[in-house]
C-alpha cells in the first residue's frame, strides 16, 4: 500500500501537489469511487486514472535501439539522450528510467532501459558475465592477430588494472568483424581494436544475453515483461 499522491507522482503522473489537483477534478478514481483523500493508502492496481489503469506500476524494463546521436547520460549539458525518446510520463518517474550500461553517442543497438536498479545492478556486473555482441566495421583490414589477442585474457588496455576479458572475435569480412564481450569498460570495444592499430568507424551492439533487436527500427523501443533476464 502506498499514499495515493506519493505512487502518482512516483509512475509521473503528476507531482505530489499535483494529485491533489488530478483528484479534484474527479479523475482519480479507487476501487471505483473518485479519490478525495490523497494521503490514502492504496493498492496500484485499485487505481484508474481517467478510467484507465495506472502505467506499469510494478516498473518498466525496455528493449531499446539506439539510434547514433543520442547519449545514455541524464545530464542535458552532453546533448540529447535516448531518454528523450520515450513518453513524457516515462521520464518523469521515480525511480527514473536508467540504461542498463552505456553505448557511446556514436554506437547503435540494442540497449535496455529500466527503472529496476536491482536488475541494471545485476546486469552490469562483470561477475554475471552476460555476452554482449557488438558488430564493428574498422579503417583497415583485420590481421590474424587480433583474434587471439582478444581471446587471450591478457589484453591490458591503457589506464585499466586489469586485463580484458577473454573476447571472441568473429571476423566477417576484411574490415568487419563480430566481437562478444562479457564485461564493460569505457569504450571497451573501440579501445581493443585501437590496441591492435585499427580505427573502429562504426560500432553496433546487435544482441544482448539472449536479446536481440529483431526487426525493430532505430529510434523504436519495446516492452519487456520484468522476468525477462531472469
Ligand atoms: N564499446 C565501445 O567502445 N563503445 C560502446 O558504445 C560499447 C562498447
């Protein structure tokens, strides 16, 4: 149970003062009768809101496809955001809907987006090792060593402690290859290759664990119950 202005204001409805408008104008109904009292305590799923039921009360987890251009962070000073592309009462919630990791502004794909800081805890650990696949095209043609190099463990990146992950590395033609990673250091990808001497010029994550983007266009998003992930 929860105070009916706190849950509002918290699934971005309005803010907590603003319930008290919301419920004045009568629609704001609980268990069928028109909220007047918004310190009640409540169940969510007793309350509509101009008839309809409350938006996903019980958290939302979102398969993304980030499009270049738009950054994960929050903070309006490092331009646009993936956040921007989702509906205004989405980002108004509290807790707010984060990325669970980070693409750079220039990577695409899959990218999930969640308000469940459990799960992007979980999912972000390296102990949990979840495979990341990531699609890059590169300035120059891919040597028979980057494969191993990858693979090997060792790879100790500039101003990291410890070594990468081993990485498998599939090369799909000379300068574009598949790289699965099951960490996630700061701009991992980009700087493995550059350790080997190529330039990454496009970078895309195409799956994520057992997540993939389907058909799904670029800019688009879709829901994932919560269970998902396990
Ligand atoms: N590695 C990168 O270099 N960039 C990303 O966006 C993701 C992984």
């Amino acid at each position: 149970m929860r105070r009916l202005d706190q849950l509002l204001a918290n699934l971005g409805y309005c803010s907590r003062r603003g319930a008290r408008d919301l419920a004045a104008a009568g629609v704001v109904t609980v268990r069928g009768e028109v909220a007047d009292d918004c310190a009640a305590k409540v169940e969510a799923a007793d309350v509509r809101v101009d008839g309809e039921p409350l938006d996903h009360p019980d958290g939302l987890l979102l398969l993304l496809h980030k499009p270049t251009g738009l950054v994960c962070s929050h903070d309006e000073r490092e331009g646009p955001n993936v956040y921007s592309l989702l509906p205004e009462r989405w980002r108004r919630r509290n807790p707010g809907v984060t990325s669970v990791g980070r693409l750079d502004k220039e990577t695409s794909g899959l990218l999930l987006l969640t308000d469940q800081s459990a799960l992007v805890h979980r999912l972000t650990s390296p102990k949990h090792k979840v495979p990341k696949v990531y699609r890059a095209t590169v300035d120059r043609d891919l040597t028979p060593e980057f494969g191993p190099r990858f693979a090997s463990g060792t790879l100790l990146l500039e101003g990291e402690t410890a070594p990468c992950a081993p990485a498998e590395l599939s090369v799909l033609s000379p300068r574009e290859a598949e790289l699965t990673l099951t960490e996630g250091k700061y701009h991992q990808v980009r700087r493995m290759f550059a350790a080997g001497g190529a330039t990454v010029l496009t970078l895309h994550r195409a799956r994520f664990g057992h997540l993939a983007l389907g058909d799904l266009p670029a800019g688009a998003w879709r829901e994932l119950p919560l269970d998902t992930l396990g």
